[in-house]
C-alpha cells in the first residue's frame, strides 16, 4: 500500500466515527479520579486573567 493510501486509510478510521457523533458523549471519569467536575477550556482560563498562549 503506498504511503499516501495508508494516510489515507489512517485518516478514514479517525473521521468517520467524528461524523457519526461517536466521541460527542460525556462522562464523570474527571470527577470520579479528581473528585471535581471537568471543566471547558474556556471555564478553565477565564479566571486566569495571566494566563497567555503562544
């Protein structure tokens, strides 16, 4: 199988369950080793006012 068909293949494998809505689902595995709720990126960094990307 040539390179580019593999990347392809690779790629195929990753993408079709995302379509079909297969990693929207949530758990309490955060809370359930940390004992606090997970949180979004963006509730994580709003109250770090220093905090800087790049």
């Amino acid at each position: 199988m040539a390179t580019g068909n593999l990347v392809a293949v690779a790629a195929g494998g990753l993408i079709r369950p995302h379509q079909g809505n297969r990693y929207d689902g949530a758990s309490d595995d955060v809370e359930r080793v940390t004992g606090v709720p997970a949180q979004t990126v963006e509730a994580f960094v709003a109250p770090r006012g220093d905090f800087r990307s790049g």
